[in-house]
C-alpha cells in the first residue's frame, strides 16, 4: 500500500472541483522545464513544508534522497506543488498540520498495491 499526497500553494489551485480537477490533470503532464526531483524549483513554503516532512520522511530520489531509510518516499515538486508517495501512512497527521502551518493545502489518496 501507498498514500500519495500533493501538497500546492492554495492561491496556485481553482476552488471549484472540476477546475481544480483540470489544474490537477495539467500538473501532472509534467511539462515545468526543470527535474521534478529537486524541492529548490518549489515555492518557498513549499520548500519549507518539505524540509520539515523530510527530517522524518526522507525522499528516496533527488539532489537529498535517502533510499536506505524505510520511511523515504518518492518526491516530485513542480513550481507550485509537491508530490510524495509514501509507503507508510503514519505521516499524514503530521504532513496535514505542516501543509496547514504553511498556507497550503492538501490532496491526497491511498493506493493498494
């Protein structure tokens, strides 16, 4: 199982679901012209929001990966969005609070797999 999440500016995303649903959809064309493995091309609460999850969750790729950890996950960040999946659910009270303190907010989805 994995829980995906994807932490955005809150001013960068439409408030109503089939607008947000159509920015989603575009985000994740991936067409930003830079590595989606690095935060440093995120905003900078962004940046922030991933340097806190990252002391106890590391990313597994990237310029900071941290594959021999069991609680690492994938990274993807885009210039208004950060993309993590994690094996483990144990993060998302903390993940959700960190967003919130932040200014941005959160999507997420479990996977069975």
């Amino acid at each position: 199982m994995s829980y995906d999440m994807m932490v955005f500016e809150a001013s960068a995303a439409p408030r109503e679901a089939a607008a947000f649903i159509a920015w989603f959809e575009k985000q994740t064309q991936w067409n930003e012209r830079h590595e989606y493995d690095d935060p440093a091309v995120s905003s900078s609460s962004l940046q922030a929001w991933f340097a806190e999850m990252a002391r106890e969750f590391p990313p597994m790729n990237g310029p900071l990966s941290n594959d021999d950890d069991d609680r690492a996950g994938l990274l993807t960040a885009g210039s208004s969005y950060s993309w993590r999946s994690f094996h483990c659910v144990c993060f998302s009270n903390q993940a959700m609070k960190a967003a919130a303190s932040r200014g941005a907010a959160l999507a997420s989805n479990t996977i069975m797999s």
